[in-house]
C-alpha cells in the first residue's frame, strides 16, 4: 500500500473515528476478536467492523486475521505503541482538570506486585494521606513485568515491583529489600524433626515463582533451591505470594518466602523455616516511574515527599528482617 498523501495525513486526525484505537487497542490486548468483543460487551461482528474500518483509515493491514493464527503485523505494532500512549494520557485528564483547586487534590493509580510489606511505605503512606486528605488512591496488584510494561506505557502514576535489571527509560528507587529463605508446611515430614539434615531436602518437590526463571528478577531463589538439592522441577507455580504460601501449607512443595513476610506464619505454626540459613538471596523492591508523564500536582507531590522521606532513612533501616546479618 502507498503512503498517506500530506492532504490525506493532515486530514486523518480529524476524519478518523478515535473509538476505533481504543478497539483496536482491546484487540491486541485480548489477542483476538471474539475476546475483545466479550471485553467490551460487544458483538463479534461489531468488533470485527471496526477493525476493518480502522485498517480502511489507515490504510494498512493491522492484524493478519486467519484461523488459527492471530498476527499484529509491523504497521499494527506501530500504532498500538500510540494507542498506549494516547490511552495514558487520556486516563490522567481528570486528575488533570482538577489542578486549579486550592487544596491538593487528584488520584493516584499504583501498579503493585503482591504482598508488598514495608512499614516504612506504609508510614509514608498514612502521614502522605493524612497531609492531603483530599487525594485518592487505586492499587492494583500485577506481576512485576506487567507493573513495569504499565508504568512504560504511562498506565499508571506509579509501580513497586521487583527488576530483573533497570530499565533506561524509567526511573526507579529502591523502597525496600527482603532476604528469601526456603519453607515448609505444618504437613511436611520435616516440620516436626528436631534437627533437619540437608541431605533430607534432596529431591524435595518445590513451588516456584513464575519470576526465578532464569533473568528474572528472583532468578538468585532458584540458586538457593539449587543449594538445598530440591527437585529439578517445579510442583507448583504462581506470580502471587500467597498462593506460593497456600501450596506451601498445602504440602504441595518447599517455597521460598521473604523471611519477614513468612515470620507471622512461623509464629503461628503454620509454616518452618529450612536450610539453608546462611547466605540467603536479597531482593530489592523499587518504586518506578516514567519521567515523560505529565504529572498530575497530586502524583508530583507525591513522588517528592516520597524521595525526601526514603532519602532521610538508611537502606540498612530499609531491609528486612532489620536483625538479619546482611552479607
């Protein structure tokens, strides 16, 4: 197909119908029409029309629709990278609109992997909302990969997660860091020994978080699963921690739990810590952000009380458990 004339490219933002990006958006997304459609509470063939119409617009083929095959060529690729942009920018609007009131007001949507447990977020976050008691807040819980795809599409004000490695585009600061130890259930044989010989976990099925694959950013468990002699492959597996700590009660396999977020289960019998003891992998938790989104005064502020509060305390005071002897 040929390129756009410039009469027909200066046209184009004011023919073209913009409902027809935030479908194509969904298509993408979804990977497929029918499950766009039910996303959207729509018929298939309505869905199927707007595609159409949008490719007629645009003049290029934008998915490769065959049975079977679901294919978002280069020029599709190319305009759903727009389509996030436009749809980040659209979601700050409101938040945008209310920039002339007197008192801090705005929402502030956060992107979060699961249990997260800082007391010292969790401070800043009650003297941040008791300051400006007219913000608001939205946490919606995702995989570190997916918090940090949100934060570089501009989905959200902002993400805490796990990185496998720092990503030059985003701006990152560590809130925390957690040290992981490897577990068993009350149901497991080992709960009850008085002593546990390593040479005991040899062979021992295990779950597994989808993120110790190699890259990723808990990579450094599967060595420690590798130190313990567990077996090679996984039981179980799941990106939410306590559905790790469900199939660890459940005797489904050993797993690995910060030794912080685990001590209450420890305290009440639910679970035991195993070998080994020593050496145990740390994991840094940052808060990212994207530094080309129009901040909202309320996600500005935000982030600067953020920085000041975790500049004044120590990342020693920051890492958890606080006695535990970092190496």
């Amino acid at each position: 197909m040929k390129s756009m004339s410039i009469a027909r490219q200066q046209r184009f933002p004011w023919n073209l119908d913009w409902n027809l990006l935030r479908t194509f958006m969904v298509v993408v997304e979804q990977r497929g029409i029918s499950k766009a459609a039910d996303f959207l509470g729509l018929k298939q063939p309505t869905v199927s029309a707007a595609l159409k119409r949008l490719e007629h617009s645009t003049g290029k083929q934008l998915i490769i629709r065959k049975p079977h095959e679901f294919t978002i060529t280069r020029s599709g690729q190319a305009l759903y990278a727009e389509c996030a942009k436009i749809f980040g920018s659209i979601s700050q609007l409101p938040s945008l609109l209310d920039a002339d009131k007197a008192e801090l007001r705005g929402h502030l949507s956060i992107a979060i992997t699961s249990s997260v447990i800082s007391d010292h977020f969790d401070d800043f976050l009650n003297k941040f909302s008791q300051a400006h008691p007219h913000v608001t807040y939205s946490f919606s819980v995702n995989e570190s990969g997916d918090v940090e795809m949100m934060i570089a599409k501009n989905r959200a004000s902002f993400g805490i997660c796990l990185l496998s490695k720092i990503p030059q585009n985003l701006n990152t600061l560590v809130l925390y860091r957690e040290f992981f130890g490897l577990y068993c259930g009350a149901r497991h044989p080992l709960f009850n020994a008085e002593s546990i010989d390593p040479r005991q976990m040899e062979g021992e099925p295990f779950v597994a978080f989808q993120t110790e694959a190699e890259g990723g950013p808990l990579e450094a468990v599967s060595h420690l699963r590798a130190r313990a002699g567990l077996a090679n492959s996984w039981r179980g597996v799941s990106s939410s921690l306590n559905e790790i700590r469900r199939m660890i009660m459940a005797n489904i396999g050993i797993g690995a739990l910060p030794l912080h977020v685990a001590q209450q289960d420890v305290d009440c019998g639910h679970i035991r810590q195993l070998p080994p003891y020593d050496e145990l992998p740390m994991v840094k938790i940052y808060l990212i952000t994207n530094p080309v989104r129009r901040q909202t005064d309320a996600e500005a502020a935000f982030l600067a009380a953020c920085e000041a509060e975790f500049a004044r305390i120590d990342i020693a005071e920051r890492t958890y458990p606080r006695d535990f002897n970092v190496q």
